[in-house]
C-alpha cells in the first residue's frame, strides 16, 4: 500500500503542473495567479491535510533535488544576448543588481537578522529579485533552507510581486515618468501594437504543444542530451573540493557552462528548451510546498518576513529610479528592466504594451537575461555577506 501511495504522489507531482497549466489557460482568475502560486498552494494542501505517505519524504527530496540542476541549463539555453542598446543595458543591469544589493542589506540589518535562515534567506531573495524563481529555487538546493521558511518566502513574494505589477501597470510608471520630467514618449502604431500583444499571446500559448510529435520528441532528446552532459562536468568540477563545497560549486559552474551553450547557435535554437526547464520548476514548486507543515507556523518570523520582501522589492525599487535617473537612464527603461528583475523577462511585453512605448522592450529582456545568468552568484556572494553582518 505504501508503494502505491508513493507512486501516486509521484504521479501528482508529475503530472499537476499540466492540469495546472491548462486550467490557467481557462480560467481566468488562476491565470492572474500563475501557474506557481496555484501549485504552491496545491503543495501546501498536500502537506497539510494528514496524507503521510511513508516513503514521501524521500519523494519530496528527489523530486526537489532531480529538477533544478536540470532545469537551469535548458532555462539558459534559451538566453539571447545582444549587443545591441549594450550602454543602456549595462546601466540598468549595474543599477538594478546595487539597488538589490542595498535593500536587502537594509532589510536584513532591521528584520532579516529576527528570521530563521536569514541571511541564506537574504541571498535566494538577492538572486529571485534580479533574476528570477530558477534563481531562488538553484539557491534553495544551495543553502537547504529549512523547506517551511523557503515555502512562506515564496508564497509572500507571489502575492507582494503581484501587486507590484499591479502598481505598476496602473499607475506607477505615470509616476516616475512624472518624476522623471518626462511626457509620454510614444504611441503605439497598429503595427507595433500588434507585434507586442502577439509576443504576450505567445507567452500565454501552450509552450509544449507538438512536444509529443516526432519532431518534439526529437527536440527533446537534444535538450536532455546536452543537459546531462553540462551537469556530469560540472559534478566532475567538484572533484577537487571538500564535499561541504559540492552544491555551490556544482550550482555555479552549471550556471556558467548554460551561459556558455547559449552561444552557439545549434543549441539557442532548441526552441522548447526553455518551457521544459520551466515545467521542472512547477515540479519543484508543488514538491516544495508540500514540506511545509502550518503548524509549526511562526507569526512574529512571518511579519519580519513579509518587511523584509517589501523593502527588498519596493526599497530596490525606489533605489533602481534613482540610481537610472542619476546615469541618464529614461523612466519607461527604468520600468520595464525593474519588472524584469521583479517579475522576471516574460512580464516585460504586459509592461511595455501599458507604456506604447515599443524601444524599451529590448532594454527590459535584455536585463533579465542579464539576472538569469548571474542571479546565482549574486546570491551566493550576497549570503556570504550577509553572514558576516
């Protein structure tokens, strides 16, 4: 019987993410709350309504431990870095990682010292906040947060992120145009509005439609090929190195060497690379959230916890308008590179059709490439800092 039920929670583990998906694609409300934060909230019902199974604790490990070193080369695979705009790029790039850096300093002297973890806390938030949720999960199998601290922080900064794409969106690039001195730069042609809203029906399409084709299928084979190959040099990579050192060196050398393959050109064009890594992370999102057990749940950690992401998220902010206002950097620019470090590089097309302002779309995903490739050694050397505050 235990058997079964450990096949079963494989099973839902597995094969969740899709029902999840295509649920989102249906209904509306739950895609507004995205595919993640529906399936932490699933995870966190199966963690918590009395199902222990007994071999699940050994599920939850495999499944978290299996995915994200597979899933950061194909997620990376995908990057295209372009020279184009390459001043303003670095701008906002050296803009958004200095204002992270210095919110999350801030917000841990005052509260992330009060929680549990939190300076291995501070450097998954470090990494999420100019990179993205393949950034948070790589440093989670980094650091091993104890798996209910790691759950809050996610689930917090779903709905805190949320709101300030909401912000955003409605009002908020109005105003730091209006802090900026500027007037509205552009309007959208039917042309360009249109190119824009197919690249957000792109982005809401069914990344993995035809996958089961001969052609998928042989596609598939590729990414994996390639995959396993980066992740048995950079396990052999470690070899030199105590066992203590294992995670974050084999981590970041994968890190580097998915950076490298997404230069040549046969490998960038695998086209599916990217979603297949993406849907390993839905499956280390619901096994995750599945760890967490609510009643062990500690308020006085939560709220500390909670002012820590706003400041990490609106303090970087403010500190982001300043700093691109200082270099020269226009407002929209400064907008849509502060969403993709945020929210990360699929939201930029949403912010950019707000703004009719076309020019700064490549500005925007150009800096959340820029965060995927390095938010796992920024957060590294930022908990390294931290631990010494």
């Amino acid at each position: 019987m235990e058997i079964v039920n450990s096949a079963l929670l494989t099973l839902i583990f597995c094969l969740a993410p899709a029902l999840v998906l295509w649920l989102c694609q249906r209904v509306s409300l739950l895609n507004k709350l995205g595919p993640i934060m529906v399936l932490y909230g699933l995870g966190i019902l199966i963690g918590n309504i009395g199902w222990k199974p007994e071999h699940m604790p050994l599920v939850q490990e495999i499944a978290t431990s299996a995915t994200i070193p597979l899933a950061i080369p194909m997620m990376l695979f995908a990057c295209r870095f372009t020279l184009s705009e390459a001043s303003l790029q670095l701008k906002v790039c050296i803009s958004g990682f200095l204002s992270v850096f210095l919110a999350i300093v801030i917000g841990y002297i005052f509260f992330g010292k009060h929680i549990s973890e939190g300076a291995e806390i501070g450097g998954i938030m470090s990494g999420m906040y100019t990179g993205g949720m393949l950034n948070a999960a790589a440093l989670q199998s980094i650091f091993r947060v104890e798996e209910q601290a790691y759950v809050i922080m996610c689930s917090y900064d779903i709905v805190i992120s949320f709101l300030y794409l909401v912000f955003l969106v409605s009002v908020g690039y109005k105003l730091f145009r209006r802090l900026y001195g500027e007037k509205a730069n552009m309007r959208l042609s039917a042309e360009e509005r249109a190119e824009l809203e197919q690249q957000i029906e792109e982005h809401n399409r069914n990344p993995y439609e035809g996958l089961w084709t001969k052609e998928g299928m042989r596609e598939l084979g590729k990414i994996v090929g390639v995959t396993l190959l980066l992740v048995a040099l950079s396990a052999a990579s470690t070899i030199p190195f105590a066992k203590e050192w294992f995670m974050v060196i084999f981590i970041l050398v994968l890190s580097t060497l998915g950076v490298v393959c997404s230069f040549f050109k046969p490998i960038r064009n695998l086209k599916r690379s990217f979603d297949i890594g993406m849907y390993l992370i839905y499956i280390f999102s619901i096994a995750m959230a599945s760890m967490a057990d609510f009643s062990k749940l500690d308020l006085s950690e939560g709220v500390n916890q909670i002012i820590f992401l706003c400041i990490a998220v609106f303090g970087s902010t403010l500190l982001h308008a300043i700093f691109c206002r200082i270099m020269r950097v226009g407002a929209d620019a400064m907008v849509a590179s502060s969403v993709a470090f945020i929210n990360s590089p699929p939201f930029v097309p949403m912010m950019v059709v707000a703004m009719k302002n076309k020019s700064v779309l490549i500005v925007g995903l150009g800096a959340g490439i820029v965060g995927y490739a390095l938010g796992n050694h920024f957060g590294v050397l930022m908990a390294s800092l931290l631990n010494l505050l």
